[in-house]
C-alpha cells in the first residue's frame, strides 16, 4: 500500500492485499493492493482488461485508468491498453487499488478504484 499526504480513510480502513496469497478477512471487506500480480489476478478473474477512458490522456499517456469489464464498463469512451501500460501508468502516479473480492453475500464484486495518495484534492 502506498501512503502519501491526502491518503484516504478508504484505504487506511482497507485490509492490506501484497500478494496473490493474500485472503480477505471476511466477504464484503474492503481491501488495498498496489503489487501487480494481485490485481492482474482479480481482473483475470473477472475477464477484465487493462483500459483507459478516451479523452483523459494526458501527452500521449494513459489517461484515467480502469478496466473493461464484460457486461459491466462497456462503453465508447473505455479504450484498452495494455498490462504494461496500465502498470507504468499505475507506478508512475503512485496509485493504489481499493477493491473487493466478494460482496457481504459472497457473490462475486467488480467494486474497484484507483486512488493517489498525494492527489491533492483526495
């Protein structure tokens, strides 16, 4: 987990996830990674693919990063990238992944955002 000076209590509450091995306390919970393995994982889980939202690209960079889910963030504006370029991307702004595994029923979640911890309005 990154830390910086804005960090949210988002991600202060958040059950920390630094490897694949890593498992939710309980279904529901919300959990922080910023190491690439797990959230390649929780993507592929969910044949998520690495994308950016169209028009947030800033000199020839990625813009906003988020994931093209099937059913889910399908849109005109979502324009996939690849692995690489979402993690230099990801690395490059310090960012952090709050996610979920399961809702408090125990089905599935697709709940996720990314979050700076020095973003200066956070």
């Amino acid at each position: 987990m990154r830390t910086g000076r804005t960090t949210s209590r988002s991600v202060l509450s958040s059950q920390v996830i630094s490897s694949p091995a890593d498992r939710p306390e309980r279904p529901g919970r919300s959990l922080v990674t910023s190491n690439h393995d797990v959230i390649r994982q929780w993507a592929e889980q969910r044949n998520a693919r690495p994308a950016t939202i169209a028009g947030t690209e800033r000199e020839g960079r990625a813009g906003v990063l988020t994931f093209n889910m099937p059913g889910y963030r399908e849109s005109s504006r979502v324009r996939e990238i690849s692995w690489n370029e979402w993690f230099q991307t990801f690395d490059q702004r310090k960012l952090n992944l709050i996610y979920q595994e399961q809702m408090r029923d125990g089905r599935q979640s697709n709940f996720f955002r990314t979050e700076s911890p020095d973003r200066e309005d956070a």
